[in-house]
C-alpha cells in the first residue's frame, strides 16, 4: 500500500503569485473571459429513443451547448479526451434536474465532475487555468462612462 506522497488538494494550493511558484515555473493557462466562441462539438454519447428520452437528450443538448459557451471551453477544444466527460456531465445534470427526488450522492458526484472539468474554483485550479480578466472592455466602459469634452468654438476659444 502506497504511503506519503502528494495527493489531490492536500495542503495549501500552489499560489502562481508566490516566488516559489515561479522558481518552479509553475503558473496559470489563461482562459478568455468571454468564453469559447466556436460551434460546440457534437454530443458523444448515445441516446435512447422513447418520447420521454427525447425530452432528456434535449435538455442534455442544451447543457452542453451551455457547458460549450464558458471559458473551460477553450481548453476542452483542445483536449478532445476530455469531451466525454463533459457529456456525461451533461447527462448526469440533466438527470438531476429530471428527477425531484435525485439523492445526495446524485448531486455530489455533480460538483465531483464540476471539479474534474474546471467549472469550479477549485477545478480550475486543479487543471492549471485561470480566466483572464478582459481589461480592454473594462478600459472601453471606463471611456463611455466619461462624458465627452465640448468642442464648441466657445469651448475651443477658451481652453487656451
């Protein structure tokens, strides 16, 4: 039995601001903030074909056209392993939503695979990703929030 040994969130998480981070290079891939803006891949799992099914695959359809517009998006596209877990993702919250009665281990083993595909705080951490913060946009609203200088031939004439 193996012992001792770095295990999944023990201790304190790596702080890619810390000297000791960058001694060990370790640091954040940004993901853009306004997400993932290509078509999402198609679903990869298979479904069953009864009337009820059909509105199951439906919302599993729109979760993961929902799953697809978020910043982890971009990291997915280009780890195409990773899409089957996002689908069964997918699956699982549409199921837990289908059902009133979904037990607690239903609804844990949801934030299990929040964390595991980065939807999380503590998921994107795991996985190494950080959203980047869209300072353009910020520096863009900034300006529309000052009102515009007057540019009257009075106003001209009297700045100098």
């Amino acid at each position: 039995m193996p012992r001792g040994g770095a295990r999944n969130r023990s201790g304190p998480q790596p702080d890619p601001q810390s000297g000791r981070s960058e001694r060990r290079n370790y640091t954040l891939t940004a993901l853009p903030s306004e997400g993932y803006q290509d078509d999402s891949p198609k679903f990869p799992l298979r479904g069953r074909g009864d009337d009820e099914t059909r509105k199951f695959a439906r919302r599993e359809q729109q979760v993961w056209a929902e799953a697809w517009k978020t910043p982890q998006a971009c990291a997915w596209s280009m780890e195409p392993w990773r899409w089957p877990v996002v689908a069964e993702y997918c699956r699982l919250k549409a199921a837990v939503e289908f059902d009133p009665t979904a037990s607690a281990a239903l609804v844990a083993q949801l934030h299990r695979y929040r964390d595991q595909i980065g939807l999380t705080p503590a998921g994107l951490r795991e996985n190494g990703w950080a959203i980047a913060k869209d300072e353009v946009s910020q520096k863009r609203q900034e300006r529309a929030d000052q009102p515009e200088p007057e540019t009257t031939p009075r106003a001209r004439r009297l700045r100098g």
